[in-house]
C-alpha cells in the first residue's frame, strides 16, 4: 500500500512503558501494535531509565505504585534528565493523591486511570505525542531562527515600543556593547540609545506614529558607559499599531578611523603640495582633477570656475593657451596620455618666460591611478 507524504515524513515515534506486572505490558503492546508506535517495555523505573539512555523516547506510559521506585519518583528523575519528554501516569484513581505533588512540580503531564478505555488512551497517547513533537519543532525552529540572527555581522535588537525594552538581540550586539550573549534582553533600550535625538525617536513612536529610519548616524553607550559611533536602520517588527521595532546598528568605529587616517593624509600631503616650488596639477585615473597647489593657481590665473568643474584636460588646454605656441604645446602635454606609464617632460615659451614641465603616473600595485604633471617658470629664454 503506498503511503501518503504525510505518513512518509512523520517521525518515528517511541514509546516506553513502565509496568511491575507483565501481564499489563502485554496487554498494552497488544492494544497499541496498529498504531505505528516503537514500543519499549521495562518492568521497573530503574529498567525504564536504562531504556532512555539508548532511545529517543518521546512518551512515556508508566505505573505508579512499583516496587524500589514509583512511578512520580521515576518520572522526576526523567524530568531533570530527560525534560522534553512527555510524561503520563496510568495507576489506580486511588493512587491520585500520592502523586499530586509530582503534578504540581510538572513532573507528570498526564494522569490516566486503570482500567484504562483503549479509545481515549489512543487518543491520549496521540495528543502526547503530537505535542512533544510540536516542541520538538518550536526548539528547532527556535535555535535556526537564532543561529540566523546571529549570523548577522551588524547588531540586531528587537525593542518591545511599549515596555522600551530590547527583547532579543544577536551576538553582534553583545560584542558591539560589551555584553554576554543574552544580558541585552531585558535592558532598556534608552540605556543603549542615551542621545536625546534617539529618545525623541522612541516618543514618538509611543504615539503610535512610526517612521523608519536608514542609515542614521548617533552614537551607542557601551558597557563601561563610553560613546560608539553607529549607523542605524529601524523597521517595524509588528502589526499596527507598532508594538515592536527591529533595530540594526553598524559600528563605525573602524570607518571613523579609516576617516581620520585618510584626513590627516590629505593634511600632510597639502602640506607637501604647497611646500614645492613647482606648480602642481593632480588627476584621477580619469583626467578628472584631484587637486592642484596654490602655485600653480596663481602661476597660471586658473578661473574659479574652471577649478571648480574639476575638469583635468581643460585646465590643461588652459595653460597651453598662455604659451607662445598653444597648439604644439597642447599636443607636448596630451602626448603624457598616450603613454601614461612612463614620464615625460619638456618645456615651452610663455611669453619671456621659459616653462619646464614634466607628467609622470601615479601607480598603485602596477596599475595607473592617475597623473602628476609640475610646471616650473623661471625668467629668459632658453638658447
């Protein structure tokens, strides 16, 4: 007979039953053989216990009154072994009493009576093991959904809006923060957030008015309360109205160095550039310009405008058109870009001036990332 997808992916079920008199486990095994169950049978807790070590029982059906240990003292101790379990009692109703402790410490799950209706222990034994299979699949669907958020790389928290409280938050958020994995639930997100900027943010949305933020920069209280620079993003993680907001912060910490390096390279390079007595032009790899020295803006009259259009050739044609031959002088500059990997150099008349120029690449790991052309002027004519 073929069997249906269902049936075909339904885990297999296990199930152990616990009974001092033989004639019971019988009589079970007789009544259950149809319903697809792996059936294990042990005549004590102490059997009962040993069978758990080698199987993945999900059910357990046990007696309550046996000799050496009964049935609540065995199902406590499967409790603190085996918590996910689901643990059922069948004895006599006048065993309820000795076990109504146990009950209460949720050691026993269920509490059927002897003589036992085959029906109703069917469907008894159905629903246990529907429901161990339900949390058998929440704690796996629990532990993907956590093991996605913290392979996040930036920090996630969800912020429960009316509480203003983190409710969960990923592994990168914990580093970011200082925290052990899990101290951030439960933490006020205004602790995290201490701007005034973010704390209007979270007014407003207890207003029951939200607004998404993208990439917004502010800065985080870490735990030994100094400022990190971030940039945010926030979406909302509930229906309307907003109850919860999910929260995405990137570190800027190695950005903001990165930043700081590169400004005091530009600082010590202007330096240099005006430190020279020559005039110098610097392009990208696209001829766009990427700065020039005051020398050579004042040593050429550069218009504003035609500094500010960032153009690399037209300052170029600017230059050549003060020269005593422009249109030789023009192609003596654009040669450099026929060959941009070498250096070339020459000179021209402007005026009684002599102008020496040369161009040379600027190269990074041998490939071209633009040019540096310098021009020098001195009086005379050269013979």
């Amino acid at each position: 007979m073929a069997l249906s997808f269902e049936e075909l992916n339904r885990p297999i079920r296990h199930l152990l039953l616990v009974d001092d008199e033989a004639s019971i486990l019988r009589s079970l095994q007789r009544m259950l053989r149809r319903e697809g169950y792996v059936i294990h049978a042990a005549a004590s807790g102490e059997e009962g216990l040993a069978v758990l070590e080698k199987e993945p029982i999900g059910v357990i059906v046990t007696d309550q009154r046996m000799p050496g240990m009964t049935g609540s003292q065995f199902l406590s101790k499967v409790k603190e072994k085996y918590p996910d379990t689901i643990r059922i009692v069948l004895s006599g109703y006048t065993e309820l009493n000795s076990i109504t402790d146990a009950i209460n410490r949720g050691a026993i799950y269920k509490f059927l009576t002897k003589p036992w209706d085959d029906g109703l222990l069917r469907e008894q034994l159905a629903d246990a093991f529907a429901h161990y299979e339900l949390k058998n699949q929440n704690t796996r669907v629990s532990a993907l959904n956590r093991a996605i958020i913290d392979a996040i790389p930036d920090a996630l928290l969800l912020v429960d809006t009316s509480a203003r409280l983190v409710t969960v938050a990923n592994a990168a958020a914990a580093t970011l923060l200082g925290y052990d994995p899990g101290a951030l639930a439960g933490k006020a997100i205004g602790d995290i957030e201490p701007l005034p900027l973010d704390q209007f943010y979270w007014d407003e949305i207890s207003t029951g008015s939200f607004r998404a933020l993208h990439a917004v920069e502010t800065e985080y209280r870490h735990s030994d309360g100094s400022l990190l620079p971030v940039r945010k993003s926030t979406s909302n993680a509930g229906d309307e109205p907003c109850q919860s907001v999910l929260v995405l912060a990137q570190d800027l910490r190695h950005e903001r160095t990165i930043e700081s390096s590169l400004e005091r390279l530009n600082e010590e390079m202007a330096a240099v550039l005006e430190a020279t007595s020559e005039g110098l032009l610097v392009l990208d790899a696209t001829r766009s310009l990427s700065r020039l020295n005051r020398r050579l803006n004042e040593t050429w009259s550069l218009p504003q405008e035609l500094v500010a259009a960032a153009g690399g050739e037209p300052i170029l044609r600017w230059i050549a058109a003060q020269a005593t031959a422009p249109a030789e002088t023009t192609e003596a500059l654009f040669a450099h870009f026929l060959a941009p990997e070498t250096l070339t150099y020459g000179t021209f008349q402007r005026g009684s001036e002599t102008c020496l120029w040369h161009a040379h690449p600027q190269l990074r790991n041998g490939e071209l990332i633009g040019h540096i052309f310098c021009f020098a002027v001195s009086p005379g004519k050269t013979g």
